[in-house]
C-alpha cells in the first residue's frame, strides 16, 4: 500500500474575471473540500485558490506584497502597450512579453525564436549534465536555422524578380495595344477621309 503521507500539498489556482461565486467579491480566496455537516476539511494539502481579477479593488496588503495585484493587472492588460508598461523594469516579464509578441508575429520570428529558445534550453540542460561539446552542438542548430531564414530571403528576392518581369511583360503588352490602338485610329480617319471624298 502507498504512503500517502509522502505526498505533498496540491493547489489548483482559478484566475477569472467572472462571478464564480454570487456574493463573493474577494480578490484573493482559498478553498478547501469540507465535510457539509461537520465543516471538517477533507485534508489541508488540497485545495482551490481563486484570482478574481474583476475585484483588484478589494485587495489586501499582503496580496498587494505578494505582487497578486500586479499579476493580475498584466492578466488584464488589453493592448500591447499597457503590457510593456507595467512589464517595465521587470526582466522575466519582458523576456515573456518579447516571446508572446514575437509568437504572434511571422513565420520566419517563430522559427527564430524556438531556435533560440532550444538553445538557451540546451545549454541549461548541457552544462547541468557537465557536457562542455554543447555549445557547439547548438551553434549548429542556430546556423541551420540562419541558413533557412538566408534560403527564404533568397525565395522572395526570386518571387519579387519574377513579379517584376511580370510587370515589364506587361507595360510592354500596354505599349503594343496603344500603339494598335493608335494605328486602327489612323485607318478609321483615313477611311472617313475617303468616304467623305467619294460623297
């Protein structure tokens, strides 16, 4: 049979800016399981904790000095501009604001930034297991991914050659039609010229 006294506390945390609870308009609340007629706690080593990001308002000092109010207010943020702000001076949030903006951006970011993410992960893991040969392992990995932005940017500068032939194929069509333009004018002039003789 397992030792369930080796186990140690769990804490699932609810952050919302919903009314779970009708009436409660704490910021910061704990929940254990209880026995509905003894209010005796099924065990003190599980429960639910609930950020109710809507009621900053009733924060206490300690959620104030445990940086709730601040977490919150980054979960709340709306633009990305409200976010640096209050991301500002913070190093770990900025690096974590830099992923969220570059995920949300191009391709080519995206691939940029997981590379340097495994990197910065292999490297970590690397010198934690004392294997000195890492850095150039991922080094490598880090020019593969150069080469493949170097490859893209080298598609593009083909798709915009090959557009701008396109366009020069073109303005030499424009060029005949107006000059076939031109010369079914001619004719129709000299045609009027002549009917306008014989009458």
């Amino acid at each position: 049979m397992d030792n369930y006294s080796i186990l140690k506390p769990t804490t699932h945390v609810c952050i919302t800016d919903k009314e779970l609870i009708e009436g409660n308009d704490e910021f910061y609340s704990k929940y254990l399981l209880l026995n509905t007629k003894t209010h005796e706690p099924y065990s003190t080593d599980l429960g639910i904790n609930v950020l109710q990001l809507n009621h900053t308002d009733n924060a206490t000092q300690n959620d104030i000095d445990n940086n709730l109010v601040y977490w919150a207010k980054l979960f709340r943020a709306t633009t990305w501009e409200e976010f640096i702000a209050l991301a500002d001076g913070n190093e770990i949030i900025e690096e974590v604001g830099d992923l969220i903006f570059t995920l949300n951006t191009d391709d080519q970011s995206k691939e940029l930034l997981e590379g340097h993410r495994r990197y910065r992960e292999q490297l970590a893991t690397s010198y934690a297991a004392g294997e000195i040969n890492a850095t150039k392992k991922l080094n490598s990995v880090i020019e593969e991914k150069d080469a493949i932005i170097a490859d893209k940017d080298a598609t593009i500068a083909d798709n915009k050659a090959t557009i701008a032939d396109k366009d020069a194929t073109i303005a030499d069509k424009d060029a005949t039609i107006a000059d076939k333009d031109a010369t079914i004018a001619e004719l129709q002039a000299r045609i009027k010229e002549l009917e306008a003789n014989n009458n």
